[in-house]
C-alpha cells in the first residue's frame, strides 16, 4: 500500500509560522527532526478532518531537490 512520508527535513514549510499550526505538530509529540509516514487511508482521513475544521490542516510540501 502505497504511503506518505512527512519529513521535515524535506519541507519548504519548516522553519516558518506553518510548522505552528501543521496537523503533524498538532497530532503528534515529535522531534522536529523526525519523519511522519501515513499510509493512503490515514492521509485521506487527515485531510477530510482538515478540510471539516477538526484538525489543522496538512501544509507539508516538499521542497525542490538540490541542484534541481
């Protein structure tokens, strides 16, 4: 099943008044440093739960690779 890796690391957001208010700080008790993976079902019910008000909503997006 496919899934969906949230690192931070990798993330044109980090850094920035977005990592405040991301549905991955909101939910999760991590170091800033570690890496979230969801599989396809548990994406999905994130962003509906983002999209009805009830949790913040994903703002990762993964920055440009180096050099690309």
């Amino acid at each position: 099943m496919p899934s969906l890796t949230i690192d931070c690391d990798r993330c044109a957001m980090r850094g920035t008044e977005a990592c405040t208010d991301c549905v991955v700080t909101f939910i999760c008790d991590r170091s800033p440093d570690d890496a979230v993976v969801f599989d396809v079902n548990e994406e999905r019910a994130i962003r509906l739960l983002g999209r009805e008000g009830l949790v913040p909503p994903l703002r990762h997006q993964r920055a440009a690779a180096a050099g690309g």
